[in-house]
C-alpha cells in the first residue's frame, strides 16, 4: 500500500491552550473515504483545523499531503492547501462574484496566471460537479446543494491528495444531502482521499466506510458495522 495522505501517531490536538484531543492515530490512504464522527465539542472542527494548518501541531506524528506540520512555517500553509481540498457546511462561497470568478480567485491565489489553462481548469471542476451550465451564475441565485456543488469544486481545482469535508450536508435537505454524498464519495473512488465530518447517522448506514470517532478526549477509529 502507497504511504499515507495522513497520519498522525500519538498526537494531541489543541484549541488555542486547551487540549481536546490525546492520543490520536489516524491514517488516511489514496482513494480512502473515512467518516469523522462526534459529539458537538468533542474536537472534529479542531482535528480538521489542525490538519489544514488553522491550528498549530504541537506534539505528536503529523505528517499530511508530504508536510510534517510540527515543522510547519507560516509560509508553508499555502502550498499544503494547494494538497488539500476544503469544503465547509456553510460553503464559504464569495457572493459578490460570479461562480466563474469565485473559482478563478482560488486558482490565481494558489499560483495559476494562464488564462486559457485557468478557464479549463474551471470547465473540469464544474463538470465533475455536475454545474457546467452555472459557471457565469451569482451564488445567490442558486441552491444550496448547488451552491456546495460549487464549494466542492472549488476543493478539487488543484487536484489535492486530500478532501477535509466539515459537516458538508449539514445545510441541505436529504435529497440533496444524497447527491452530494453520492459525489464524495465518487470523488474517493477515483483516487483522492476523503475525511468527512458528520452527524449525519443515516447517510452513514446508506454509504458504510470506516469511522474515526472523537470520544473521550481521543480518537477511536472502527469499521462501519
């Protein structure tokens, strides 16, 4: 098996001076799709900031996407998000701008200046996404589902190693929760890696995968019975 996209060993996950989370062993492979469960404040939020570099890794084994994040300079986290795809509840899409021009500033922010390569950049994402038609629409005209459709295109346009998804369904209705996990986890079968956070129990008996569970200040990973 190919190295890990993520895996920390022994680490412990900080909010600010707090500890939330001790212990932690987790990995994550090419292609793998892994549910983050837990109650609210139990540290999932935090485990995904830490992985993403929001949060500083203290102590402990985290090596994610190639970077050892206890060594992690300021200047560093740009080029580990280009690695990792990010996809939050509440879509964080700019409203002021088009769907084209919300994805042509993450391009330009993450190094891309070829016109012609950054417009077909655009075109692939949106097509795996199943939104061709909506690239020159403004966010707010569109639905929710549409607009996380948006959001997770956003997440693949510099084809990451990794999707860290943070309740990404938490704001839809089931219908369109269903579409949008039936997209994650084709995005999982086609090579990239996916750590889900959820709530969402019934999704999770639809669409079996393994669990990593935030309980009792650690992280306790188990098969999807």
């Amino acid at each position: 098996m190919s190295d890990p996209i993520i895996e920390l060993r022994n680490a412990l996950i900080f909010q600010r001076e707090n500890l939330v989370l001790s212990n932690v062993n987790l990995t994550l492979h090419k292609g793998e799709f892994i549910y983050l469960i837990g109650r609210t404040g139990s540290g999932k939020s935090s485990l995904l900031k830490t992985l993403y570099g929001e949060l500083p890794a203290r102590d402990g084994y985290f090596h994610v996407a190639g970077y050892d994040l206890t060594k992690l300079r300021r200047k560093d986290i740009p080029y580990l998000r280009r690695k990792i795809g990010i996809v939050f509840q509440d879509f964080q899409l700019l409203f002021d701008r088009s769907v084209e021009k919300n994805l042509e500033f993450v391009l330009k922010a993450t190094g891309w200046t070829d016109t012609d390569e950054i417009s077909n950049r655009i075109d692939e994402v949106l097509e795996k996404v199943g939104l061709t038609e909506k690239r020159k629409v403004m966010p707010h005209r569109m639905s929710g589902g549409e607009q996380q459709g948006v959001a997770i295109a956003r997440a693949l346009l510099n084809e990451p190693d990794v999707i860290l998804a943070d309740e990404p369904t938490g704001n839809l209705d089931p219908d369109t929760t269903l579409d949008v996990m039936k997209l994650m986890r084709s995005i999982s079968e086609n090579g990239t890696a996916v750590l889900m956070a959820t709530h969402n129990y019934t999704l999770m008996q639809k669409y079996p995968s393994r669990i990593a569970n935030c309980k009792n200040g650690t992280v306790i990973c188990s098969e999807m019975e």
